[in-house]
C-alpha cells in the first residue's frame, strides 16, 4: 500500500468527474475500482470509498485542485511513499486525522 495519486478514468459519483486527481492510500498497481463511493456532504472535496477492511483514515481521498503545484507539475506524479505494514507515512495520516473524525469521538 503506497500514498499516491489517482486519476478517475470513469465514474457514476455525481459531481466526481473524469481526469479529478486524488491525493490517498492506494494499493499497489496499475488502477483500482471501488464497488460504493461517495462525496463527503460536509466536504466535497473528500471522496469517501468502500473498503470496509481497511481503516477509516485511508478510505478517504483528498481532491487536488487543479490549480495547485501538485496538480500542474510532473516531478511526482510517477511515485509514492511506500509503506510497510504497521508503518505510516506521518504527513499524510495527520493531514487525514486532522480533517476526519475516523474514530467517532470528541
């Protein structure tokens, strides 16, 4: 499982369309398809996939706006932090902890 981008190539979630970048914990390979998906209506930004297996924090997606440098610039978009079982790569997790409840509680 790495930290990557992804492209959507094809999609039946309204308001997620085609060529939308997508910052997450994605497994290792050329694609990847989600049976359920849908827009977090608290924040549009976050699409939200169904892999009950896997923990919440890394079932969220977080949008690239096409404006920014991440968006618009090559250098990384062939790589991602790969990581190990029960080893996390730190910035990515608290950007996700920091936005998401994952644990239900105050």
């Amino acid at each position: 499982v790495v930290w990557g981008i992804a492209e959507v190539t094809s999609s039946t979630v309204e308001n997620v369309d085609v060529g939308t970048h997508y910052m997450a914990m994605l497994p290792m390979g050329e694609s990847v398809s989600f049976a359920k998906a849908h827009l977090n209506p608290e924040d549009e930004s976050i699409l939200v996939v169904d892999r009950p297996e896997t923990f919440a924090a890394y079932n969220n997606f977080s949008k690239i706006d096409p404006d920014s440098t991440m968006a618009s610039t090559s250098e990384y978009r062939d790589y991602a932090l790969a990581c190990m079982p029960g080893i996390v790569s730190g910035h990515g997790l608290y950007f996700r902890m920091m936005r998401t409840n994952c644990y239900g509680a105050d």
